[in-house]
C-alpha cells in the first residue's frame, strides 16, 4: 500500500511539473517563419500583370491535368451472385 501512495505522489508531482511546463509561453510564434513566406507571396502576386495571372493559371491547371492523368481510380469488383446495394 505504501509502494502505491508513493506513486500516486510521482504521478502527481509530475503532472504539475508538465502543466506548469505546458503553461510557459515560448519566446516566438512557431507559425512566424510561414506567416512570413506567405505574405511575400501575397506580394509577389500582386505586382503580377493580368497575362502573368493568366499564365500562372493555365500552368496550375495544366499541373493537375497531369496529375489528374497519372492517377488510376480503384473501383472494387461487386462480389458473385450479390448486387450493387451488398
């Protein structure tokens, strides 16, 4: 029984140990580096003209035409002497 309230003693002390852990704040926003990239994008994408937003839009589209190419759809087989509803 002692061995028991011994470890409910660690168990607990450690709790409050990774609580108080969890509580502190850390010293720079861990999506900082991302907000960053994206904001130069939003401004790369701004300065482009009307025919560079259209040949950006035709390679993206062209893009997922390829993929859409590469990629086989696996349909399973229906099983003997079932219908379509199992």
């Amino acid at each position: 029984m002692k061995i028991l309230i011994q470890y409910l003693w660690i168990t607990i002390i450690s709790l409050i140990i990774l609580v108080c852990a969890m509580m502190i704040p850390t010293s720079q926003d861990p999506h900082y580096e991302l907000d960053v990239k994206m904001e130069e994008i939003r401004e790369k994408e701004k300065v482009l003209t009307d025919t560079e937003k259209e040949l950006k839009k035709l390679s993206d589209d062209k893009a997922w035409e390829e993929v859409d190419d590469t990629t086989t759809i696996i349909i399973p087989l229906p099983k003997p002497e079932t219908d379509i509803r199992g």
